[in-house]
C-alpha cells in the first residue's frame, strides 16, 4: 500500500503548478536581491567578491527557507481545497496518506531552495563577476529547504484553511529575522534562524550578533525538536479531524 501511495504522490509533481509557481518565485527574489549589488564591485579582487557572496548566502538561504515553508503548506492545503486528500483517503488509510506526503515536503522543499540558490549566483555572476561555487553551502542550503518544507506541511495541516496557512507560516519564518534585531538571544532558538544555525550557515548577515549564535550541535537539536513538534502536531490534526 505505502509503495503505490509513494508513486501516486511521486506521479503528482509532474503537474505540480504549486511547485512551479514558489520555485519562480524564490528564483526571481534571489535574483532580485543580488542584483541590488553596485556593478562596480566586478573589479574588486577576487577575495572581496568571496566575502560579498558568502553573506549573502545566509539571506538567500533564508528567502528560499520562507518560500519552501510556504510550498510545504500550499502543497497539502491545495490538495484538501480541491478535494484531493478526501479521494485518497477513500483509497488509502489516513497515516499511508499522511506518511507518503512527507518524502513530497522534503524534496519540493530543496527544489525551491535550489532555485533561489541558483538565481542568486547567476545574478552575482552578472553583477560582479564570477564567484566560485562553495559546495559546503550548496548542501547547506538545499538541507535547510527541505526542513523547511517539513516545518510548511506540519503547519498547513494543522491550520487547513489556504490564506490562513499562507500567513501563519510565512510570519512563523520571518518573524523570528525581525524579532533578531530586538532579541537576538531568543530569535535564534526559532525557524529559520536556529535551522540556518544548525547547518553551519554564517547568520550574522541577518543582523545576528556573534555572542547571541548557537553551538551546532544544540542548533541541531532544537531544529529536530521543532520538527517534531511541527510533524507531531500535523499527525495528530491530520488522524483525529474529519476531510471534506
């Protein structure tokens, strides 16, 4: 049963206009951020175009973060709005249905992180010359979307209503970057800053105060911690509430 389930949902991306629609969106952002960078830092020497690069690749790992949450949410509130879910379950039981959309989270989550990543190198490839690409970072990013993603679908099916997710999530992502300027001891306990913390991203470009950052080893707790709290609480919605 679970393996039919996974290639119905697995069959469901190839028409996933949600998807399609964050992934532009975090690619337009990233490339509408770096390219707010002066054009006369291409002559700069090549270490100044590494420094300028690596921060920003902490805020565009954040952009892509908010936008994967969002995907995670979208994702499961589209399909209970148009009756998706409630057919599925006529098939399946409730916690195949739940379970198979987790694998969906995870990698639409890395997918929209990925195109944010890339529009902002090939927006700082045109506005300053080439940077070599950090590898480290590149799975740093993509790992930070797909917690993301998760974060997005456990929160989407608790709140269930489409708009009512859509602003819940995305202020539970950036509010915790506006709180950082006022408290930044306990911003970064909260998505997404503990979750950029938790896969070695530099978040001191998001104004985080060197003193106020978190050991990795803690960052990653905390981060599983939310995740489970966030999975945990959509299971339990997800089992006890009747789908229409």
């Amino acid at each position: 049963m679970i393996g039919r389930a996974l290639r119905a949902q697995a069959r469901s991306f190839a028409g996933d206009i949600v998807l399609l629609g964050v992934t532009v969106a975090a690619l337009l952002m990233s490339l509408s951020l770096a390219m707010s960078i002066p054009p006369d830092l291409a002559g700069a020497p090549l270490e100044a175009r590494e420094a300028l690069a690596g921060s920003l690749t902490a805020v565009i790992a954040m952009y892509g973060a908010v936008l994967a949450a969002v995907y995670g949410s979208f994702r499961y509130t589209v399909d209970r709005r148009d009756g998706v879910i409630a057919q599925r379950l006529m098939l399946q039981s409730r916690w195949v249905t739940l379970l198979v959309r987790v694998p969906g989270a995870v990698v639409g989550g890395a997918v929209v992180s990925l195109a944010g990543m890339v529009g902002g190198h090939l927006a700082l490839t045109v506005t300053v010359g080439g940077i070599p690409v950090a590898w480290s970072t590149v799975g740093s990013t993509l790992a930070v979307g797909a917690v993301a993603g998760l974060w997005g679908m456990g929160l989407g099916v608790v709140v269930q209503v489409h708009l009512v997710a859509l602003f819940l999530v995305s202020l539970s992502m950036s509010g915790p970057v506006l709180l950082a300027m006022l408290w930044g001891a306990g911003a970064v306990y909260l998505p997404p800053l503990v979750m950029l913390e938790a896969f070695r991203l530099d978040i001191g470009a998001l104004g985080v105060a060197a003193t106020d950052r978190l050991d990795g080893s803690l960052a990653a707790g905390v981060t599983a911690g939310w995740m489970v709290a966030a999975l945990l609480a959509g299971a339990l919605a997800f089992l006890r509430r009747d789908v229409t």
